[in-house]
C-alpha cells in the first residue's frame, strides 16, 4: 500500500497539474467514445494499450470479459451496458480478451472450480465458445485450442450483446458499432475480428483505411 500511496502523491503533484484543464472539463460530465468491456486480469492495462486519456473509454472489467445474455434480473454488467449505450450513447463497444487469461482455462476445466462455485457458475456464459472449440478444434494442441476459445469467447459475447434491448436499438438504428479484440500479453499484439473474413486480423489492418483518414485530417489541420 506504501507504494500505491506514494502513487497518488506524484499524481497529485505531478500529473494532475499538467493534465489539470482536462480534469476540469472531465468534472462537468462524460462523453466517452467507447464502451470497453475487457477481462478483471491485473495484467490489462486499458489505458496502455489503447493510448487514451480519461473521459475516452467507458469500462467494465470481469473475470473472462464475459456479456450475460439480457434477461429480465437485473446485474452489474447489464446495468452498465444500458448506461453506456443509452444514456452515454457511446458510438463503440468493445469485447476484449486476452492471452493466459484464467477465466477460459477456467472454463475449459469447469471440473476443476468446485470450490470456487460463483465462478463455476459465472463461466458459464461462455459455455457455448467451449462447445465450439471441442467440436471444431478437437485435433488442436492445448495451445490451439486455448487461442481458439480465447476468440470464439469474444465472438460469444459480442453476440449476447446483441440480446440487450440497448444494443439491439442502436444497431438496427445504425448508430453504433461492435469490436472483438484479443490482446497477447506477452507480444503486445491485439487483433481485431473481421466480419466478413469470419477471423481476427491485426488492428492495423483491420482499421487501416480510418486510421488513414484520422492521419489525412490531422495532416491538413496542421499544413
């Protein structure tokens, strides 16, 4: 805790004085432009990896970056999700998994999280991605297979998003969009899923044509 504290000492001192104008607009109100929902895993630094200030995303974090299915009990995740996209009216939302991730070795051994039943119970929203992986990657090595569902899982839950009556509004509306992500801890690598190839690509190949639109705006703002 020591440490921690000394943290919130240079943020006080350091990085809040420079960044002060920014806190001040942050402390009239929120317009993110993304809904993140991502992995509790003490290893996934949003902010890192997307190279964004505060204000910018909207985050939920939980074991395995898990979407429940809508139904009509109210939790956590389901509350946020209605906010962000209905309140906030974030233009993105964005599933991201990642590598060594606990939770989907979890799921792929539920057997093995008998003493730890919430979360037994929990992985099974991911069951479905599990069933994927032993039907149509039977012949994978573990590694294979692990990378697979780490995949198959972000695609699961992009389409449980889909069941939430917020979500279903604003994509029949044509308003918001959905991203999958896989984020590799050990490279830095994240890869996006491509709809129409049915895989996952490299983000700079995936939104090369709007980050070069973003690289000719800012060209011409400066020429």
């Amino acid at each position: 805790m020591p440490h921690f504290a000394a943290g919130v000492v240079r943020f006080q001192t350091e990085v809040f004085p420079e960044k002060q104008a920014l806190f001040e607009s942050l402390a009239k109100g929120q317009s993110p432009e993304a809904l993140f929902i991502t992995c509790s895993d003490s290893r996934i630094e949003t902010a890192m990896i997307t190279q964004t200030e505060p204000g910018e995303l909207f985050i939920c974090r939980n074991a395995g970056n898990i979407v429940p299915p809508h139904t009509q009990q109210t939790g956590g995740m389901t509350a946020s999700i209605e906010f962000a996209v209905a309140a906030l009216k974030v233009p993105h939302i964005v599933v991201c998994g990642h590598t060594e991730c606990g939770a989907m070795k979890g799921a792929m051994n539920l057997a093995g999280l008998d003493s730890l039943p919430h979360v037994r119970e929990w992985l099974g929203y991911s069951r479905a991605a599990v069933e994927v992986v032993n039907h149509i990657g039977a012949d994978l090595d573990d590694a294979g297979k692990m990378k697979m569902l780490l995949e198959q899982n972000v695609i699961l839950q992009l389409t449980h998003l889909k069941t939430h009556p917020t979500v279903a509004a604003r994509l029949a509306a044509g308003d918001i969009v959905l991203h999958g992500w896989v984020y590799d801890i050990r490279t830095g690598d994240v890869t996006a899923y491509d709809d129409a190839k049915r895989t996952f690509v490299p983000v700079h190949e995936h939104y090369a044509s709007e980050m070069a639109a973003i690289a000719l705006e800012k060209h011409e703002c400066t020429a």
